[in-house]
C-alpha cells in the first residue's frame, strides 16, 4: 500500500536527507587512493550518529554496515571491508540510508577515485543525468513508468544499459516503501502518481550488459556478469502540488 505524505512528513524526510547531503559533500575529500571502504564507513556511521540520525542500513535484513560501498564491477550492496582499498583510477559508489525521528530518507552517489578514464567519466555522467532527467520528468508525470522509461532511454542511446534486477522505491516512512521504481519502463505504465508521493529514484547503471550477478560469499555484493563497470547515482523526492523537492 502506497503512504502519501503531507507536509510534516516532507519535512521530517528532508531533515534524514540533509544529513547524507552534507557526508556526500565531506566524502568528496576523503575518498582517494590508499583509503579503504572500511575507513568511508567508519566515518559514515559516526557522521550520522553524532548528527542525531541512525544508519538505516546497519542491520537491515542482516546488513552488517552503515553504508554500502560498491567499487568498479560492483554494483550495489558492497560490504564495506578494510581488505578493500581504493585505487587511482577506481569509481566507487557510495549508498547511504538515514533514518532520524522516524523519517527515512536514502541516497547514492559514485565518486572517482583520482583521475579516471574518458570512458568511466562518461559512464558517471550520463548516469547523473538520468536521474536528474527522471527528477524533471517526475513533474509532469502520470505514473511511474513515465519516469521509468526517461532513465531507460537516456542511458541506452549512450550506449549503456540498465540494471534490471534492482529498482527504485517509495521510502519516509520505511527505508523501503511501496511503489517500486524501474529504471526500464513504458509510459502510462505502473502505478499513478499523486501528490504526496515521495521516492527513491536511482539509477544503476552499466557499461556492458544489464546483467548482474550476487556474491556467493556474502550473498549481498551485486557485480556486473561481465565485469564491466557500474555507477549508481540516488536522491529522494517529495511529488507535490506543481512542483517535485529533492530532499537529500
């Protein structure tokens, strides 16, 4: 069942939302080479704690960090580990949930790590700008799969593809809330939208195929099946009367 939310809770939401706003900005100077993902989500939990929030993730289903730090190939859901240490060159995204005074609110963002590739460069933008282009769409749109169909066709005319397997969500009340979002779609499709309406729109992203695969080890860390890259960029939005607020 999909919960409208009214103003109170917009703002409830936005005040999760600014708390990963301010880490992505701080994490911009903090992710370079010889860093660990470990390190990135020690500060990410103590970041949050100390700013009166609690990690949405920690714990969520047997999650066992504060974030989820997914390098290169990895496309969400990385295990945050000492062992892993970034590297000139990598692309690393970063998801954070937030929850504070019982709103939630969730976001991603990938960082490059020193100077990467044209091709990483380009793989990072047009996936920034389908999610900004779903924001936009998401004004004037009827229902999800208008929103959903804008990413699709932004990332495959560059050539790139979209994950399937994972998608977008309703988030505020819960970290993970009624309608889902695809990143593939038709429009006039999916569930109506009305105002009130808050999401999690995220693009997932891959340079090759669409298709993932789960670690056997951890049974959470989703790679591309052909090991090409990956890039996921999120915010969380509020759809209200004429006009759609970001609030992360």
């Amino acid at each position: 069942m999909i919960k409208l939310k009214g103003p109170a809770d917009v703002e409830g939401i936005r005040s999760a939302g600014r708390i990963i706003h301010q880490i992505f900005q701080l994490l911009s100077e903090r992710i370079k080479p010889g860093v660990s993902t470990w390190d990135l989500d020690q500060f990410i939990e103590k970041y949050i704690v100390s700013h009166g929030g609690r990690p949405a993730f920690k714990g969520y289903r047997g999650f066992p960090a504060a974030s989820c730090i997914s390098v290169n190939e990895e496309v969400v859901h990385g295990i945050p580990s000492e062992k892993k240490v970034l590297k000139e060159g990598d692309i690393v995204g970063v998801d954070i949930g937030v929850e504070k005074d019982s709103y939630y609110a969730d976001a991603a963002y990938t960082f490059a790590v020193g100077q990467v590739s044209e091709e990483d460069e380009r793989l990072m933008q047009i996936t920034h700008y389908a999610l900004m282009r779903a924001i936009e769409k998401a004004k004037t749109a009827r229902r999800i799969g208008d929103i959903s169909y804008v990413i699709q066709r932004t990332v495959e005319r560059e050539g790139f593809s979209v994950v399937r397997e994972f998608v977008g969500h309703g988030v505020g009340f819960e970290i993970h809330e009624p309608p889902m979002v695809p990143n593939y779609g038709r429009p006039g499709t999916g569930e109506k939208i009305k105002p009130g309406l808050v999401l999690a729109i995220e693009p997932m992203v891959n340079a090759g195929t669409w298709e993932v695969v789960i670690d056997p080890h951890d049974n959470w860390t989703v790679r591309t099946k052909d090991r090409k890259k990956s890039a996921h960029y999120e915010h969380t939005i509020a759809i209200l009367e004429g006009e759609v607020q970001i609030l992360t």
